[in-house]
C-alpha cells in the first residue's frame, strides 16, 4: 500500500523513497514510498491521478545531472530512474548532504496530431534529451538544450548557422566533424554524407529520419537534426570528446563490463521501438569524459542506408554470417556484431587472424568467407 505525505519533505527511513511530484502550476507533492522494490510504473500513475484528478497524465519525467528530461514510461525506464537516483544518493551521502527527493514531472497526454509517419509520439517540447555541455556554462545549460529543441523543433537545423572546426573522423559514407552551432552556443558532431538522389527521397530520408527526436535515452547519440545542401545530407548529433571506442585498443576486463551494460541497454531501447541497429561496432560506441557510452549510426532511415549502400558497396567485417550470406536481418544478427566487438574490444584485436581489417574499411565478401564457414 503506497500512501503520500504532503509538505515538505520529513526524516526518510533507510528503506523509505519519497518521491517529489511537481504540479504544474509550480507547487509539489511528496510521495513516501515505504516498499520502493516492488514500485511500479502503474502505481506512479495512480499516485499523479490523485495528485492532479484533471489531467489525463500518461507519462513522466525526471532530471539528469545535465537538467535534461528522460521521460519514464515502463517499469524498466523506471528501474534506471530509480538507479539513476540511488546513484545521486549515494553521492549526496559521501559529502555529507542532505539527501534530495526523487523530483519527478507529471506528462499530460498529447493530442494525436503530435504522432508522426511511425505512429511514434514525436518529442517536441523543448528541454527533454540527452545533449553535450561542451563550451557552456553550467548555468547556461538547461536554457542552450531547451533552446537547440526549440530550434529543432521548427525545423531550423541549417547550414548557416554551423562552423564547421576539426575533422573527427573518415568513414565508408562521409566526414564527421567537429561544429559549433551559432544559435545555441552548442558543440555537435555533424555527420556529412555525399548522396546524389532525388528531391523525392530526400524528403523520405527526412521523414524516416523523424524518429531520432523521438530517441530519448541515455545510451544513445543526442539526435539534434539533419538537413540537404545540395547533393549532401548533415546529421548534427551529440559531441562524444572521448570519440568511439575503436581507437582504444584493449579494455580491461572491469572497464568493457561497465561498458557493456551501457551498449546492450542502448540496444535494448532500440529494439524497444523497432529499430534495428545494423551497424554495431567499436566505432559506433562513443564515450566522452562524463563516463557515458552511447551508441550512434543506426540505420534508422532505410532509404539512407540503401542510399549509402547504392555509393559504398561492400561488407564489414563486424557483420552477422546470415547477413554476409544475403538472409534476412535481425536483432540475432546485432547480437553477433555485439560479439564480435566486444571480443575484439576485449583480445585488443579483431577476433579472427584470417581478416586483416583496416578498421571502418568495407570488405571484400571472399574474405568475410571464414565467418559464414566457421558456423
Ligand atoms: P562507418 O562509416 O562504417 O560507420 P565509422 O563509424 O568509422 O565507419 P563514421 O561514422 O563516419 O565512420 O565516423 C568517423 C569517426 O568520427 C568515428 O570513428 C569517431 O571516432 C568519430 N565520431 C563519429 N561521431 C562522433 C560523435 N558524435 N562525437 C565524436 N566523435 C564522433
Ligand atoms: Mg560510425
């Protein structure tokens, strides 16, 4: 039995969790969870249906330490809220502080005109998502990422206002760059892709591309917007400044299991929403000196990647057999990149002598032979 306590916040238990509701109109609710364990998303709800009885609330929020929103929706968001917090307990408690409520947002349901082509709510509200602090502040923080989804949020994610500063990296597709953003005072990291194809796919290839607003979590690349200049297309997302994972050779044991649970989760979320990442590999697993790894480059847009693939054709050598062998493409098939990464990432070579792989380089299919063979 849950039951709320309202005032402020009294003496907590060893056991006990309260959990801070915010209302709307600026006001707060404490909530004193005796039985946080067994708390469940759906008794969360019903709490906020008491607290706010007007409002149909089907979703709500907390702050990361960047003051970004992660919206919670399903026991499993709740379980890494919960241990998103314990974590900033146990930190508030070895300085001796004072040890903050659990603050949490009340989200009223959208209209449906806020779904888009995917039947996925598409994030709008400015303030919400994971971003990069490079360059700011902190007490410019909240204000730069709310700003930046504004911007985004009306589609203004424009050439114009990007500097571009040193090159990150070469791959198969394109350049990523290190960039400023004029509008937001914002460090990103712009992906920019040669592609000769029609105005019409273009628009697919923005449209498919909507999904990434919807992205929100902490595993994966702040997704900040995309635009054409002429026969190229830039995705602007989150600057990682510790880069991917491929440049650091052999990860200790201790160091690749904190490093794990952060990838699988990244694609537990993706798969969550339907999304297959097709590219898993070292090179797509970023880390920056906050200690985040997130992941980046799925295939999102079907029309990009066959788009990409029409320019640069070939195989990588992190890819499952069934897929070297033209089957069909599945979460098992990211499972085996995962494999294969994580081994490469552990032994501090690629796992099989055979493949002398230039790292991010396209294969040759003959090569890739010994993978399909040696299942
Ligand atoms: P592929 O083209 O097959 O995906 P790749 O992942 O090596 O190969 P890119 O995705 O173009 O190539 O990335 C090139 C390099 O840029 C990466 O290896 C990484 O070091 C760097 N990079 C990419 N995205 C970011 C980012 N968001 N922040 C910081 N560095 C990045
Ligand atoms: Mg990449």
């Amino acid at each position: 039995m849950l039951w709320l306590l309202c005032g402020p916040c009294g003496a907590m238990d060893s056991q006990a969790l309260v959990i801070r509701i915010k209302i709307p109109d600026g006001a707060a609710v404490d909530w004193t969870v005796h039985s946080a364990p067994q708390l469940l998303f759906r008794d969360v709800l019903d709490v906020i249906g008491q607290v706010l009885p007007d409002a149909t609330t089907t979703a709500f929020e907390y702050e990361d330490e960047d003051g970004d929103r992660i919206t919670v929706r399903s026991d499993e968001e709740m379980k890494a809220m919960l241990s998103y917090y314990y974590s900033t307990v146990m930190e508030q408690q070895v300085n001796g502080q004072l040890i903050e409520p659990l603050q949490i947002y009340p989200r009223a349901c959208k209209p449906p005109g806020k779904r888009n082509i995917h039947g996925l709510k598409v994030n709008t509200r400015a303030g919400a998502g994971s971003g990069a602090s490079e360059a700011l502040p902190s007490n410019s923080l909240k204000k730069s990422s709310a700003e930046l989804k504004k911007i985004l949020a009306n589609g203004q994610m424009n050439e114009q206002d990007i500097r571009y500063r040193d090159i990150l990296g070469h791959g198969n597709g394109g350049t990523v760059y290190k960039a400023y953003h004029v509008r937001s005072g914002k460090i990103l990291a712009v992906k920019v892709i040669p592609l000769d194809i029609t105005l019409e796919l273009q628009k697919q290839i923005m449209s498919e591309l909507e999904i990434l607003y919807k992205c929100d979590s902490s595993y994966i690349i702040g997704f900040y917007g995309a635009f054409f200049v002429e026969n190229r297309i830039s995705l602007c997302t989150e600057f990682m400044d510790g880069g991917s994972l491929d440049v650091y050779r052999k990860i200790p044991e201790h160091v690749l299991g904190r490093i794990a649970v952060a990838v699988v989760k990244g694609l537990t979320y993706l798969w969550s929403l339907k999304i297959l990442h097709r590219d898993v590999k070292p090179s797509n697993m970023l880390v920056n000196t906050r200690g985040q790894v997130k992941l980046c480059d799925f295939g999102v847009s079907t029309q990009l990647v066959n788009s990409i693939a029409k320019t640069y054709v070939g195989t990588n050598a992190y890819m499952a057999p069934e897929r070297i062998s033209g089957e069909q493409y599945g979460i098992h098939s990211d499972v085996w990149s995962l494999g294969i990464s994580f081994m490469e990432l552990a032994l501090g070579r690629f796992p099989y002598p055979q493949i002398q792989k230039n790292q991010g380089s396209l294969m040759p299919l003959q090569l890739l032979q010994c993978i399909v063979d040696e299942v």
